[in-house]
C-alpha cells in the first residue's frame, strides 16, 4: 500500500501547486540574482566598487589633482543629512567610502572645499507590502518527478527515501525575499553635471531596515501589488 499512498501524496502536490483556475497564470520576470546585504563586509565591498567607478570617472575627466568632498545627503541630492537624519549606514558607508578613495590615491577633502568636487549618496528603503518569493531556477522539480518516475516499482524503502528528496526539493524551490529592500545611489557633481552616478539596489534582512531609515520614516517607499 506504501507505494500506493506515495503516488497520492505526489497527486495532491502537484494539484495544489498548479491550482484549478482557468485564468491567465500570473508569471513573473526570468529567474535574476539579487544581493542581500547582511553585514558591515558588504557595505565596504560596494564602498570599494563605488571608489573604484569614481576614480576611474576622475580619471578619464582629467580631474587628477582635484579633491572630492563626500557627503551623505536625504532626500535629495542638494539636502544634505541633518542631526538626527543619518543612520548607521550614513556613517558607516561615509567613512567606508572616504577610506578606500584614499586607497585608491584620490584627493579628498576632510572639510568643506569650494574647489572640491562633491560626491552624494543617499538610500532609499522600498517597503513591499505584499508577501514576495523569489523562484529557484527552473529544472528542479522537472528532474526530480522524472526521477521518481523511475523510482515507482523500488522497495518502499526507496521510496520513502526519494519523497523526502522531493519534499525537501520543493521546500527550497522558494524562498522568502522578505518585504524590505534599498536602492543606494552615489552621485559626483562638477559645476552642476553629473561626472559618475550609480545606483545600487539589495536585499535587506527585514529586521534590519533601521541601519538604512532616517528617524522620521518620511521617505520609506512602499509598493503594493494591490
């Protein structure tokens, strides 16, 4: 009976996976990676990615001997942070940031300097509403039923053995992208023109979204699907 009950748990699996509407299945962009950030690391590796664009920026302008000015700005580009706006990833990303640029051999200014070129960052938290899963490559699934397709006439053993593969398959097709993410933008501005300008977007631990929120929470994105 064993490999009786294991063909109707595989049925109802995959009736509740397919679902029983009639209507157009809703179907999301091709499978894509995305970065998680989830440590201080992580935000010296993108500073070092960042120094690296702007020193190559400054390089290819001729601004060899120029200094740059780094601020950390809210809102917009022209706003810089005041008391009580920064966050930890303000300052740790600033210092960060001032770091590997001196690394790299590019002037920057400790203070204010009028003949400085000003490099802005800023972060923006995007709040998703709705419950969100990112999809595992597809193949998996395929290859396992057909494996398991083989396996029908194996001892129950076997069996057994096979539907816990599956089952542990299938739990890890998805996973939960939880409902924050931060889109980190990092300007240089000469005479009112852009020289570099990147923006990165991450993932974020949901419990951590205060390393990157302002305290007056006014410039939290969110998007619903609804």
């Amino acid at each position: 009976m064993r490999p009786i009950v294991f063909t109707t748990l595989f049925t109802l699996f995959i009736l509740c996976t397919s679902g029983c509407s009639r209507i157009p299945q809703p179907v999301t962009y091709d499978f894509s990676e995305q970065q998680k950030m989830q440590a201080a690391h992580h935000w010296d590796i993108l500073a070092n990615d960042v120094a690296n664009q702007i020193n190559k920026a400054l390089l290819s302008h001729e601004y060899v001997n120029t200094p740059v000015l780094v601020r950390a700005t809210c809102g917009t580009e022209n706003s810089v942070c005041k008391p009580g706006e920064t966050t930890q990833f303000n300052e740790g990303f600033r210092d960060l940031l001032i770091t590997q640029l001196v690394h790299f051999g590019v002037p920057t200014s400790a203070t204010e300097d009028k003949n400085a070129i000003i490099v802005n960052y800023k972060v923006q938290v995007v709040y998703h509403r709705d419950k969100r899963i990112a999809s595992r490559p597809p193949g998996a699934l395929t290859a396992l039923s057909a494996a398991v397709t083989v396996l029908r006439w194996a001892t129950w053993d076997v069996q057994a053995v096979a539907a816990a593969g599956f089952l542990d398959v299938a739990n890890s097709a998805t996973d939960d992208a939880g409902q924050y993410e931060i889109i980190i933008t990092t300007s240089m501005i000469s005479s009112n023109k852009y020289l570099f300008r990147t923006s990165d977007i991450y993932y974020i631990n949901d419990a951590d979204f205060w390393h990157y929120q302002d305290n007056t929470q006014a410039r939290e994105i969110q998007i619903s699907n609804h």
